[in-house]
C-alpha cells in the first residue's frame, strides 16, 4: 500500500474527530433554543452522508424531527406535574442526542489502528487510549452478536420488538437479552486478550499504513464547529438577535 487513502467517502483524522465531539457536546450544552439544537442535529448528519452513512442520518434526523414536534406539543398543551416530567426528561434528550449521533459516526468511520497511531501522534496516556481502543471494536461486535441472535430467534418466533417483549418478556429475556449479555462478557473478554495479544501495551512507537495527519477537510469541519460554537455564545449571551 501507497499509505494513501483511495475512498470516495470523508476521511477525518482520528484527533479531529474527537475534537468535534467535544465542540458537539459545548454546543449542546450552550444551545439557545430547540431550534438550535436541531440545526446541529442537521449539521452532523450532513457530515454523516459525506461519511456515506446515508441511512444512518436520515434515521437519525426524522427521528429527532418527531422528537422535537412531541416537545413542541407538550410544551404548548401540557400543564401540571405531567409537563414538568416530559420537559425534564425531554431536555436530557434533547441535550445528549446530538453527541450520541455524531458519536455514532465517529465509531463506525474509525479503525482501531488509525485511532492508535493517532494518540501515539500527541503522546497520550495508555491507561487512556487502552480502553478506548477496545470500546471501538466492543461495540460493533456486540452489534454483530445481537443481529444474530435476533435472527435466529425470528426463526423461532420470539421478537426483540417492545410488542413482542409486552407479549412474552420473559420469552423475550430468556431467549435474547440473557444470550446477548453472555455474548457481550465473552466479547469483551476475547477483545481484551486479542488486544495485549497484538501488542497493544507495546510502549514503542506504533506504524500505520494510513497517513495519519490533519488535511483540509479536517480544518474546514472544525473551523465550522469552532464557528457554530461561537454563534451559540454569541445568540445566548444577546450578541445577536
């Protein structure tokens, strides 16, 4: 290999992505309004589609837009202690969604040894990275597992759905949550000697095919969340508007 990158889809540093999480979790926070926040839902899911997960964002985006439309509703016809529930768990919602989504991205466009060299760049702690290293090959094997337990249980007539769980739970538990916990203890054990077995704790510098360093697709998405960021501050704090 060349060391280049010959994908159509956005390539992101691993450092860069990290950074718009955390950019995603201060807008968030500091987020004037619903409508700010559903403009950031927008804007992570257009980085989303350059990154190819097309179905991904477009799940992600009509599902925040009922969510958003629920919260509208409450807020307008509600009253009493049931409004006061709804809005405080809805603006936890609302609060952690966006970070989830853009997470979400993060951990299916990113390979472990991308992320390795990446943090072996700015000489960041093992007892860091370690963990963080085995969590983005955990998740996608428990995904993994849980189709196929989901699928075999089909077969069997045992449905994951929330119908099928208020129909037989304790069908529904025995027969797929019980196998995916199970699964999810063997995966993590097996990662984690898979991971020392590679030479994870190995303390020299690691190698990589591909060129880890920061190009102008990774400047342009930050400057636009460093941006976004500041126009948050700006509209809270009276700025503008």
């Amino acid at each position: 290999m060349s060391g280049k990158r010959h994908k159509k889809e956005l390539w992101l540093d691993p450092r860069a992505k990290l950074f718009l999480i955390l950019m995603c979790v201060l807008s968030s926070m500091f987020a004037p309004s619903l409508a700010y926040q559903f403009i950031l839902v927008m804007l992570i899911a257009i980085l989303g589609a350059f990154f190819g997960k097309w179905k991904y964002v477009i799940k992600a985006v009509c599902f925040y837009a009922v969510i958003c439309a629920l919260t509208v509703w409450i807020m307008a016809e509600m009253t009493g202690t049931l409004r006061t529930m709804f809005i405080a768990f809805l603006g936890l919602f609302h609060k952690v969604y966006a970070c989830g989504t853009l997470a979400g991205i993060v951990l299916t466009t990113t390979k472990v040894n991308e992320f390795l060299s990446a943090m072996n760049r700015v000489r960041a702690p093992k007892k860091l990275v370690i963990p963080m290293a085995v969590m983005l090959r955990y998740i996608p094997t428990i995904q993994e597992d849980w189709r196929y337990i989901t699928d075999a249980m089909r077969m069997r007539d045992v449905s994951p759905s929330l119908a099928g769980f208020l129909t037989h739970p304790g069908m529904t538990v025995e027969c797929i949550y019980v196998p995916l916990l199970m699964a999810a203890s063997k995966a993590a054990d097996d990662l984690s000697v898979a991971s020392v077995t590679r030479g994870i704790e190995n303390p020299n510098p690691r190698t990589c095919l591909v060129q880890i360093k920061c190009g102008a697709a990774d400047w342009g998405v930050m400057t636009v969340a460093v941006a976004y960021l500041i126009f948050e501050l700006c509209v809270r704090g009276g700025v503008i508007g």
